[in-house]
C-alpha cells in the first residue's frame, strides 16, 4: 500500500471546477478498472491529489494518472506545458502507526471534510453516495469500524 501525491507547479490550481474534479476521478476508476489500483482512498484539492491505494503497477500508474489529467486539463483550458511539478511524491506504508495516521491525514485535507465532493471520505461516512471503485477495507479493519474511524478524523480536527 502507499500514499501518492502530486502538486501542481507553482501551486496553480489544476482544480478549476466541477469538470476538473470529474476527469481526475475518471481516471482513478479508470487505473482501478484497469487493473493497476485498488484504491482505499482519495481527495483532489485545487493544487493537489492523494490517492492511498494498493498498486499492481506503481510507476505506470502514477505515469498514466498524471499524464492523461494534464493532457485533458491542457486541452479543456487552452494551456500548454507541465502541470504537476514532478511526477508524484509516493509513500510506501510500512507500519501500523502510518496506516493509522495516514487515513485521517487525507479525510482532514478540505475544511469541511464530511461534505467535500472530491474524496471519497463524504461517501465512506455516509454523508455522500459513496464512489464505487474505492474499497476502504484497510481504513474499516484499522478502526474496527466506519463510525470509530470518523470520530477519530473529529479528534484530528481538534489537534
């Protein structure tokens, strides 16, 4: 399992809008549908994604996650050159700690979490139809359930 992330240069936002967010999720179930990702978890942010998944193929993931975003973000915004500032930032999780914090870390990176369209936290919570390509089994066994996990993502709100 490991925790991928990718900024965008200069912290332009690559988000701009509903359209954006739709592609980028597109292509995440399209990795998973491919057969490179079992994707756990993810949130897209104006100037940033994470993706904590299982990858059968790390490298052509991240190649074909970043590439296909930015081919169709360029071509929707009338824009050219490079639209992440290095190809990802990948984390493989090695310990239990990590796999605890991780989780709450992604769910806590909108402000208002529960309600953010753009990950996949609001679906796993109840309090959004849930994506039907994430499969959150490593988030439900760490906690022992889905409501022991949402109050610990309150408590992080709190730190």
């Amino acid at each position: 399992m490991h925790h991928l992330t990718a900024r965008s240069i200069a912290e332009e936002h690559i988000f701009r809008g509903p359209g954006d967010y739709v592609t980028g999720i597109g292509i995440l179930a399209g990795l998973v549908a491919d057969g490179l990702l079992v994707c756990h978890q993810f949130c897209l942010m104006p100037t940033h994604y994470h993706v904590f998944g299982t990858f059968t193929d790390l490298s052509g993931a991240i190649h074909k996650l970043n590439r296909r975003y930015a081919v169709r973000f360029n071509r929707r915004h009338q824009r050219r050159g490079r639209v992440f500032d290095s190809p990802a930032s990948r984390t493989e999780i090695t310990t239990d700690a990590h796999l605890h914090e991780l989780p709450r870390y992604i769910a806590l990176n909108p402000a208002n979490p529960e309600n953010w369209p753009y990950s996949s936290y609001p679906g796993l919570i109840g309090t959004r139809e849930p994506f039907s390509f994430v499969d959150p089994t490593p988030i439900i066994d760490t906690f022992g359930s889905v409501e022991a996990f949402r109050r610990y993502v309150d408590e992080g709100r709190q730190l």
